[in-house]
C-alpha cells in the first residue's frame, strides 16, 4: 500500500528543476557547514540550520534576535528521520499518515541526539515535514533534519515570499531560496501528543475540527501558560506591525481616535478608512495577513483595525495571530 507521504514524495520531484536543484544543493552544503538558509515551506518562509548542530543552531537565535528558551521546530523529510529525533507513537503515526507532509508539527519525547538548545531546555521537540518540494529536497539534500522558525526578526509578522526574508535579516543567511509566495501563509499548527491525551498548543495550517475528524476524540486546549511553555512560537509577542493594531468584531470609530486607519477583514468597514482590504472568505485572511500587514506599515496609516474572525477552521489560527500582533 502506498502512503500519503510516499505519493507527495513522487510528486515533489517533478516540481523542481535543475536550476533550482542546484541552488538546493549549494543551500544543503551551508547548512551542513553550519550556516544559516532561509528557505520557502507551504506556511510561511524558514530560516533553516542543521537541528542537531548546537553551534548552528545558536546562529537562528541571534539572527532573529529570539530567546534561547523558546523551542524550534525540526523539519524532516520522511519518517524515519522523524524517528531519529523524537521517539514517535501510535498516535503520532496515524497523525503523519494523515497529514504529512503538511503543516502539522508533533510535540514527542525527544532524543538525546537534539541538543537542548534546539528543543529550548525541554525533554520534548516539536518536528514535522512540510508540504513543500523545495523544503523536502533541501532537507533530503543535507542529510540532516533541519530546525527552522519563521525566517524574520522576532517579534515581526512572518514572511510568506523570499524578498521579506532578505529585508528583515538577508544579512544573516547564506542563501535565501525564492519559492514563490507561500499557500498557507500562517504557521503550523502545533499539537502535543506526548501524553495520554492529543493538546492543542498552537493553531495553525490544520485545524482542530480536522483533527478531531481524524482521531475520533477532543483535542484539549492547554491549561493556563502550557502553551507558553511548551510550543514553539508562543512564548513572547508576535507577528506586530510597526504600527498599533486593534481587533473588533464591530464598530471601529472609537478605535482610531481621529488617527489615519487601515481596515482589514472580510467585511466592509464602517466609516472610510485611509486604507481599506477586503478578503474573500476567512482563508485568504489568513493567507494574506501577514503580507498585508507589512504593506499597511508603509501606506501611512496610523493603525490598523483587524476584524475578529469566527473561531472555526483556520479563523482559530487567524485570531491567535491577530491576538498577539496586538499584544492583547
């Protein structure tokens, strides 16, 4: 029987050409010489080194300006890899099965192999395989599984094309491989099952309905600062423009106090702001924010005003990332 992941795997191959594999194998040659690579994945761009190089790993924390307490994520490409750095369960198989490659990461044990700096100080790691030929390759190229949290400044809103990365901290990496706009535009979601029970620790790419279908049981939500602990990616504040952001799910005029305002959502403002984006439906929301929010940043505009989505699918995902790039 053929699996998801052997399919996507035949697949990937035929989406790279040879230009492009060349410029993957130069970048598969910097990260085992222990530098930095930024590189495209299906949710947001990467900035990538060799997971089990301590040395190397430290470099992803002082190009991002991150603290060395708070987790990455370790991409691999099959699963056998993915058992070299967590030890996996029968849950975490069915879960891979399912939705690798995909935007999905498993919180397990971790191995004595993942140095601590790399799992930030925890007995568990988080670890996942993209939905993305380029990623696949790279990874599959080094040899090595590679640990990789969204390629910009910490604190920033995530990169989803290759030009953003270079803004944000090109002076750092290597190469940076350009793979075109990224399709999810939010990050993976995050999901512990190292105990008894599946944890929802971070929204993302796949949804907790999804997961639920799958598994036949509820997916918890963490107590009270687990989250914060435990996942990558939700430790300190995220995704902030370089102007205020405020959410509502309404009126909006008493946000601006007279100040120039962006609108965004997927529902006409009231009143005129000096910017205005209209989003289809909730997915494009979520595809587009962080895009958006870097282009409002330079349009003039004083704030933006966010439009609270439903919490059903990915809008849990969007409404975390909103949440937190306004510091709420």
């Amino acid at each position: 029987m053929i699996t998801r992941i052997e399919e996507r795997l035949e697949e990937y191959k035929a989406e790279i050409d040879e230009a492009m594999i060349l410029e993957i194998q130069q970048a598969a040659q910097k990260i085992l010489s222990g530098e930095l690579v930024g590189f495209p994945t299906e949710t947001v761009y990467g900035l990538g080194a060799n997971a089990l190089d301590a040395d190397a790993v430290m470099k992803i924390y002082a190009a991002k300006g991150r603290p060395s307490d708070n987790p990455l994520i370790i991409h691999v490409c099959d699963i056998e890899m993915a058992e070299s750095v967590v030890e996996l369960n029968w849950r975490a198989r069915f879960l891979m099965d399912i939705f690798w490659p995909g935007p999905l990461s498993l919180v397990l044990k971790a191995r004595e192999t993942v140095p601590k700096v790399t799992r930030g100080g925890l007995e568990t790691a988080a670890v996942r395989m993209p939905d993305n030929a380029i990623a696949l390759e790279l990874v599959r190229m080094a040899g090595v599984p590679i640990a990789a949290p969204s390629a910009n400044r910490s604190g920033r809103p995530s990169p989803t094309d290759a030009l953003t990365v270079k803004e944000d901290i090109g002076d750092a990496v290597s190469i940076v491989i350009d793979g075109g706009p990224t399709k999810v535009g939010l990050e993976s979601t995050v999901l512990d099952v190292s105990g008894e029970f599946p944890v929802l620790l971070r929204p993302g790419g796949i949804s907790k309905e999804e997961i639920e279908k799958a598994l036949h049981i509820e997916v918890l939500l963490p107590f009270d600062g687990e989250a914060i602990k435990r996942s990558p990616g939700t430790r300190y504040r995220h995704y902030a423009p370089k102007i205020p952001l405020v959410l509502t799910d309404g009126s909006c005029s008493s946000l601006v106090d007279g100040k120039k305002w962006a609108w965004i959502g997927i529902s006409e403002p009231e009143h005129s702001p000096h910017v205005k984006i209209i989003f289809r439906d909730v997915e494009e929301y979520a595809k587009e924010l962080f895009r958006v929010l870097r282009v409002i940043e330079k349009s003039g505009a004083e704030i933006i005003v966010a439009q609270i989505p439903d919490e059903t699918g990915i809008g849990r995902a969007l409404k975390d990332r909103l949440v937190r790039a306004s510091g709420i």
